[in-house]
C-alpha cells in the first residue's frame, strides 16, 4: 500500500490512483462524546457500507452516498470507481481522497467500487444540517451549506496553502468541477445556487 500525501487537485479521473492503508484506532467513545456525537456517527449500522470491494447493482446500488472516515488520526479514505475487477490502472473510471467527510455518487455503469478507510450511508439517511463553517471535506450545497460569499483561511501550516472546488457533481470525475483555486493566506469564494457541492482542503470556510 502505498499512504497519499496530500494534494491540491483538479479533481480525480483516470490520471492516477492512491491507495491508503488506515489502522483502526480501536478508541472508544465516552458517553459524554456519544451524547456529542454528530448525525453523520448516529447514523443506523444496519445502513452502512464498510471497507472493501463491492460489486455495483448487487453488493451496492448505484446513487449518492455519504462518506465518513473512520479513522481521526490519518482522518482520509481512498474511494475508487473501476469498470472492471481486473485491479489493473486503466480499470479506474475515477478515483479520490476523502478528508473528515464527503460524498460519492456511484453510477450505473460502473462495475466496482473499492471503500478503503471510510464508512458509506446511502442517500435516504442525509440530514439537512447547514452551518456556518467548514474544515476539510466535501459538502452538498443547500444541505450542509448555503450559497454566498465565504472567507476562506490557510489551516494547512505544511504546505501553508488551501484548495476550494466548487462542483457541478461528486463522481470524483474531472468534468465534476465548474471552478477550483488554491488559496495562500486568506482568500473568498462565492458559492452558487446551482454549485452541487463544495470541496474544502487545508483551508477554513466561514460564513461572511
């Protein structure tokens, strides 16, 4: 396996794959962290999709699905969609790296998806829940965030640069992305109505 560094991107297609290897802490939560736990944690296990490789229109039915890391301290999943099981590079439709949480649509005409490090909910169990700030992840417009203006703050103190997507779709393609900057310092986005979601990467969005 092979761990992915972190990278500003222009989103995740055929140019390559990232496979991660994530350890289970095995921490458990105290009652008072369950009492504080967030909808996406409280969500029923009997809806979840776990780690691993799964067949679409028989393991998995194709839709939109809720991705939550599991594991706090690498805090990534590797998620990948592949026309086949053959395992070999030009099997990946689209490939990507989670942090925190996010959102994947599966299609109809892929073949396989491989879910490493991440648990997957599917669409009927996504709560509306819009705040006013953000750290990394992906959000759907409308249902974690609204539309307007942002101020967006450098969090990443490595590479002291962040990445703001705003995204016409979550299928991890290329075409998914209607604009993308990388910030240094400080910086704004205005988010639109018709954006579908947001990405988020070593950067802080706040409300203005």
């Amino acid at each position: 396996m092979v761990i992915a560094a972190f990278v500003f991107g222009m989103g995740s297609d055929e140019s390559g794959t990232n496979n991660i290897e994530i350890e289970d802490t095995g921490v458990e939560a105290s009652a008072y962290d369950e009492e504080k736990s967030s909808p996406e944690t409280e969500t029923p296990i009997s809806n979840a999709i776990q780690e691993g490789t799964y067949k679409v229109g028989s393991d998995i039915q194709p839709g939109l699905y809720k991705v939550i890391v599991k594991d706090s301290y690498v805090d990534m999943a590797y998620i990948d969609r592949s026309k086949d099981a053959s395992m070999e590079f030009d099997s990946i439709i689209a490939n990507g790296i989670i942090s925190n949480s996010g959102y994947v649509r599966i299609k109809e005409s892929d073949a396989y998806v491989k879910i490493q490090g991440a648990t997957l909910y599917p669409e009927d169990t996504i709560e509306t829940n819009i705040r006013d700030v953000f750290e990394d992840g992906v959000y759907l417009v409308g249902v974690d965030i609204a539309s307007g203006t942002y101020k967006v703050e450098v969090t990443d103190t490595t590479t002291n640069m962040g990445y703001v997507e705003r995204q016409s779709d979550v299928s991890m393609e290329f075409d998914d992305i209607i604009a993308n900057e990388i910030f240094q310092g400080q910086g704004y986005v205005e988010i639109m109505s018709s954006d579908f979601s947001v990405k988020v990467q070593g950067a802080t969005l706040t409300k203005d």
